[in-house]
C-alpha cells in the first residue's frame, strides 16, 4: 500500500524515525565539564552542529537550557541517541577523566558505530593507552584519534592548541573542524595540525605539560630570588613581569603572573601570600620525567620542576626543617638592585630556551623510537597561539626547525647560540647569587648544568666507568681503541672475568 503524502510508512514510526531522520550533527561531544561546554559553544560559533552528551543526562538538559540556549547545540540522554544523531562518519570526541572512563566510554559507544566511525580523545591520557586503543580499535574498524588540548578553559571557548594523533584515516574527516576551532598564530595558521600515528598526539601533549612544569618553577624561582632575595613587593614585581612581557619573554605565563602579583583579596592585601605553598599535580610533568629516563634523555628541568613540586608538598616537615637547618646568616645582596633584575630576565630566558631543547630532544628520540615522522617546526606552531606555553620565542623555534628541519639540539640553532651566550653571564651571576643568599633555585641552576655539561667535549664519565669496573668488571671503551671493551684488574686480586653486558 503506498502510504498517504507526507505520512511515514508504519516501520518507521517511532524511535527509528529519529535514528533515520536525525542524523544532522556534525560531531558529538561526551562530556559536559566547563572545557566541554565550551569547546562545543566553540565549533558551535564556527557553524559546525554539535550533539552534547552527558552520563549525568540532567547536565545536558541544564546545558541546552542555559549556556547553549539559543544555539544549535541539540542534546542526546543516551549514547545510543547521540550515535543516531550524527552524520557519516560519525566523529564522537570524548572530553572525560583520562583513564578507566575512557575505556567505558568506547566499549559503550561500540554497539552504536559502524566501521568508518571515529572516536576522539581530547583528555590528559597516557600515550601507551591511546596507543593501545588505536591498534585494538583499527581491528573493528573503527577510527581512533588522541588529540591534546591546550589552553584552560578560555582556550576551549575561543581557540585551543589541538595536537591529534593516531589513525591517519581520520584525519581528513576532522580536520576542517579542528582547524577552524583551533588558536590562530599571528600570522593567521591554525595551531592544529597532525602529528602523527598511534600516540603521537598525546605523547606531543605529554611533553607540552612537562615544558609547562618547567615554565612554571622557573617564575616561581624567579618570583623567590626577587621578594626573598631583593625584598621587592608584589605590585613592583608586577610592573617587571610586565615590562618582561613586552620584550624576548613575551608570553602567556609571564603575563598571568603579572596579574595574579596585582590580585587583591578583599582587605585589599596580596592575595598571592595567602596561598598555601603546597603544588599540586595531576601527573603528566611525572609522565614526561619518567619517560625521558626510559629513553635516556636528560629532560633535568623537567623532572627538577617535578621534584620541586614534590618537594613543597612536604610542608610540615619544611617547617620543622626551617627552625634546626642553618642557612647564610647575615647575608644580603649587595649590588646594583635593577641590573640584577635584569640579569634575572636574562637567566629566566637562557633556561626556558633550555628547557624547550630538552623537551624537543624527548620528542626527537620518541620519534626514532616509535617510528613517527614528526614535524617539530609545525609543533612550534600548534603551540604558538591558545597553550599555556604559547611564547614569542616559539615563532623562533620554528624558524629553527623550518631551517633545518634535522636539526640535532635546539641550542644548536643560529639564533639559540647566540642567545644563550648572551644570557650566560647574567644565568651564571643569578644562579650564583641565589646559591650565596641561600634562596632554592633548582631549574634555574639545573638548565645552566646541563648547558655547560653540553659544550663539554669531555665529562668526567671516565672516572664513573673506571668506577664502575673496579667494583662490577662492567668493562670501559678505550679512546684508542673504540668500540672495544676491556676489563682491568684493578687490584691484583680481581680477577680477569667481567661482565657479560656493558650497559650492567
């Protein structure tokens, strides 16, 4: 019977009209946390349609009726609604707690999606995982994508740095998306861009955060040495951090230290001297250290920044270590008080250079390691615009990179040389000073180590494999004989038997 005009056949009253007939949604986004809702209001803006779901359904209903209203956000109170809400390919971004939930989150999907259909995880997650969900994803069919995303919660709203990963098929099918969403760098290129297969783009995140660790200790030490060591105020500091901010350390960290030295509480008073000195984590700093020693490369900012922050959670024990450790007694910093300052900024600036040659050097060797063909100028530029890490100095990482992009060490680009000689006097007065007045300053001295132990040619490496066979016969290479490993009885009364492996 041919059914009446405009009236649907009998098979497809009900529910199934609406999987047939609603699929319109560009994306589907799982998870209505503030970086959620704004990164939907965000593709929103830019004209994609986006479905909102929640696993507490009543968010998504307050959603729809408040910071959505008027919109063309629609909703979805079931996953399996959501997946009939969605164009082909379906493309579902998950933005839930890294971990367990984003698995339950996958094998619920996995009924509703079809081969061709894409997942994407824009959470902290560990690279092995998103790794690991690639490969047993691939085997059903379906697309997997671990994205990074940077910025805080303004940065969702207005403009992210997106750093996706994993299933290179995806990628055409999300890109306009995530590159419309994206940050713009000055000159108007998005900060998105792929950056390669299985982990890739949560490893690139990983190492992100780590430098971000690093960024931040750097201005907490810089911020100890000026109120400790100098006795300058908040307010005077601010209008420094904003001077710095117009010049070479033009960057976001460095402008949102100004204002929070400037916050007032409500008595009007510093509300940064509140605070308690207690750093939290959420673990991806950790990550990135813990990685660096797996591949044997000496990301020491990083995991000093790590340790600092492990360091201040022991508070009561730095309290009772503060009334019986002695320090410097009656010493205090006798000199030019702006020409130090200076000389601050200068240190500041030669140990971030530092820290972004060892996070790029991490990258580098996971590259080589996982086979990923990663493009660190474009990196450079994902991160120029909408991180927390976005800096001026980044348009001059890639410059580097787009020089050469085999380049071995960042600090042995043209521009780092010479910038870094420039800084070594002040990084090496600032260090010292704070060393003699007693005022911790773990990354700043830590980045100047490591820039010293790289220009030498020749480290005392010796006497630790001279040690190392005296105790162990692990064996040492001979300079006049390379590649040849000898065992000597240092004693007399060792024996000649050594160690089956060098590396023991």
């Amino acid at each position: 019977m041919v059914p009446k005009p405009f009236e649907l056949p009998q098979y497809l009253h009900g529910f199934n009209s609406c999987i047939i007939l609603c699929n319109s949604a560009d994306i589907g986004l799982i998870g209505l946390a503030v970086m959620g809702q704004n990164l939907i209001l965000n593709m929103n803006d830019h004209g994609f349609k986006v479905c909102a779901f929640n696993r507490t359904v009543s968010k998504v209903d307050h959603f729809l009726e408040n910071e959505a209203k008027g919109t063309n956000i629609i909703g979805a109170h079931s996953v399996e609604e959501l997946c009939a809400k969605l164009k082909r390919p379906r493309k579902v971004m998950l933005l839930v707690k890294a971990g367990p939930a984003v698995d339950a989150f996958i094998e619920t999907l996995l009924p509703h999606l079809e081969p061709g259909d894409i997942i994407i995880d824009g959470g902290n997650s560990h690279f092995p995982d998103t790794t690991r969900r690639c490969e047993e994803l691939e085997k059903k069919g379906i697309l997997y994508v671990g994205s990074g995303v940077s910025g805080g919660e303004e940065g969702a709203r207005y403009g992210p740095s997106l750093m996706p990963g994993g299933n290179p098929k995806a990628w055409p099918e999300i890109k306009s998306i995530f590159q419309a969403v994206s940050a713009k760098a000055p000159d108007g290129q998005p900060c998105c861009d792929w950056v390669g297969e299985g982990g890739a783009g949560h490893y690139v995140k990983m190492v992100h955060n780590g430098i971000e660790y690093g960024d931040m200790q750097l201005i907490s030490e810089v911020y100890h040495i000026m109120k400790e060591g100098l006795g300058i105020n908040n307010d005077q500091m601010a209008d420094i951090f904003e001077e710095w901010n117009k010049e070479e350390l033009d960057s976001f960290l460095i402008e949102i230290t100004r204002d929070i030295l400037r916050f007032k509480d409500e008595d009007g008073s510093s509300l940064l001297e509140k605070i308690l000195d207690k750093a939290g984590q959420k673990g991806t700093g950790k990550w990135t250290a813990i990685d660096s020693l797996d591949r044997g490369i000496p990301v020491t900012l990083i995991t000093e920044a790590v340790y600092s922050r492990c360091l201040s959670s022991l508070k009561d024990e730095r309290t009772h270590a503060s009334k019986i450790l002695k320090g410097p007694t009656n010493v205090k910093f006798q000199g030019d008080q702006q020409n130090f300052i200076k000389q601050i900024g200068s240190a500041l600036y030669a140990s971030k250079i530092v820290s972004y040659a060892q996070g790029f050097m991490l990258m580098r060797q996971a590259a080589e390691d996982f086979g990923w063909n990663l493009n660190y100028s474009g990196i450079a530029l994902m991160w120029r615009g909408g991180c927390i890490i976005r800096s001026r100095f980044l348009g001059q990482i890639k410059d580097a990179y787009n020089n050469n992009p085999k380049l071995e060490n960042l600090l042995f680009d043209p521009f780092f040389q010479e910038a870094a000689a420039k800084a070594q006097d002040s990084w090496r007065t600032v260090v010292g000073t704070s060393a003699t007045l007693g005022i911790p300053a773990p990354t700043l001295s830590c980045a100047l180590s490591f820039y010293d132990g790289l220009r030498h040619e020749r480290l005392p490496a010796n006497m630790i494999q001279a040690q190392r066979d005296y105790f162990g016969a692990h064996t040492y290479e001979r300079l006049d004989q390379p590649g040849k490993y000898v065992h000597t009885n240092w004693t007399g009364t060792g024996g000649n038997v050594s160690a089956s492996t060098y590396q023991a």
